[in-house]
C-alpha cells in the first residue's frame, strides 16, 4: 500500500501540520487529531501575522475572508488565503498559506496544504488536501458509507487494503491532483500525486501518482500517454 503513504502522497514542508502528519504512516491516522493539533500550535501563532478571531480561532491577517463567512474553531486559516461568501467552516479546519475556499464551500476535519484551490460549492470532510490539489466546481467528498460500517482502503490494482477504523473518511489527494467537476470521492479514496480525475467521475480506492482517471476500469499513466 505504498501509494497511500504519507511520504508518498505529500510535501510535508508546505503545511504547519507537518509535524503533525510525520508521526503516521498514513494520512487518515491524523483525523482524529486535528482539533487537538490545532489548539496546540494556534496560542504559539506569531500575533503580527495572525489574529484570535474566537475561540480557537485565529486567522492571518493577510487573508481575505468575506463577511458573511460562518468560522467555527478550532480552525487555523492561512496567510493571503482567501475564503469566499457564505463559505462554511465547521471547525477542526486547517487551512494553509495562498488557498481558496470557495462561495458555499463546507470544510469540516481538514487540512488543507498550502495552495489548495476548493473556489466553488465544495464539500471537504475528514479528508487531506494536498499542496497545490484543486477540485473543480461541485466536486465533494463522501465521508460515510451508506451502510454506516468502518472504512476499509482498498487498492484494487494490487489487492491490499487496510481496516482504517475510521467511519468518517473522505479523500487524501496527494500534492498536484487535479479533480474535475462534479466528482464524487467515495469514503476512504486516496489519490496519488500529479493525478487528474476526468469530471462526473466517481472514484474509490486508491489511485496511483502519475495517472489519468477516465473511469474505475479505466486508469491511464500519464508517462504512457
């Protein structure tokens, strides 16, 4: 399950959870630990960069967040970020350095690396976004199985998988990914680095770096192409 690791997926430099994610083997073992995270670091903020806005709450001074904005902590969002109207964070948010958080965008247990673009009607939950990932307009994902049971994150190409024990699980997008619109990423997805996902899509599993997914039978290598 090599393409599902951290050190596989991101560039722990371009996060302040990097300290954080290098504890773990793979990214879905820090969910349960972003809260606690972010209440660690958020009192030690530089206050001439950053501004308690609530409790648990500090936002960069030079991020632009529009007033109809709903913030929730614990949440950190990053330096000359900008987070859109009626965008709502619902606490335990991580957001890094020059993101978009889009109108109508819903974050809850995330983190976001620095350069992460969700600009329009996402929904991001218990998921990891990595730097510079992007996801197209609608795109969202799905945290929880319709049957209620724990995620398991499979790997169909190799037949590995691993119990996560996790019931709310979204996505891990690995540094570069690009998701295109109105795609769906089912609970316990894990996409490698520098791979696009063709719109309307609806992914599952773990998906190699390098690659193109037209569909779940139909994943190309970009270095093939």
């Amino acid at each position: 399950m090599d393409n599902a690791k951290i050190k596989n997926l991101y560039t722990l430099s371009e996060t302040k959870a990097g300290e954080l994610l290098e504890g773990f083997e793979y990214p879905w073992e820090a969910l349960k630990e972003i809260s606690y995270f972010i209440k660690k670091i958020g009192p030690h903020l530089d206050p001439d960069i950053y501004e308690k806005k609530g409790e648990n709450i500090w936002i960069a001074r030079s991020a632009r967040v529009w007033p109809t904005v709903s913030v929730t902590g614990p949440c950190i969002i990053g330096e000359r970020t900008e987070v859109r109207q009626c965008a709502f964070i619902r606490g335990n948010a991580l957001v890094g350095d020059d993101c978009v958080v889009g109108n109508s965008t819903e974050l809850k247990n995330v983190i976001l690396f620095n350069h992460v673009q969700v600009p329009h009607y996402n929904y991001v939950g218990d998921s990891i976004l990595g730097f510079y990932s992007h996801m197209g307009a609608g795109s969202i994902t799905s945290n929880v199985k319709s049957d209620k049971q724990l995620v398991v994150v499979k790997d169909f190409l190799s037949g590995e998988s691993v119990e996560t024990g996790l019931k709310k699980f979204g996505a891990m997008l690995g540094d570069h990914v690009e998701v295109g619109c109105n795609t769906v990423l089912n609970p316990g997805t894990v996409v490698g680095r520098n791979t696009n996902i063709y719109p309307v899509s609806c992914v599952r599993g773990v998906i190699p770096p390098d690659s193109i997914f037209k569909a779940q039978d139909r994943i190309v290598s970009k270095l093939k192409e």
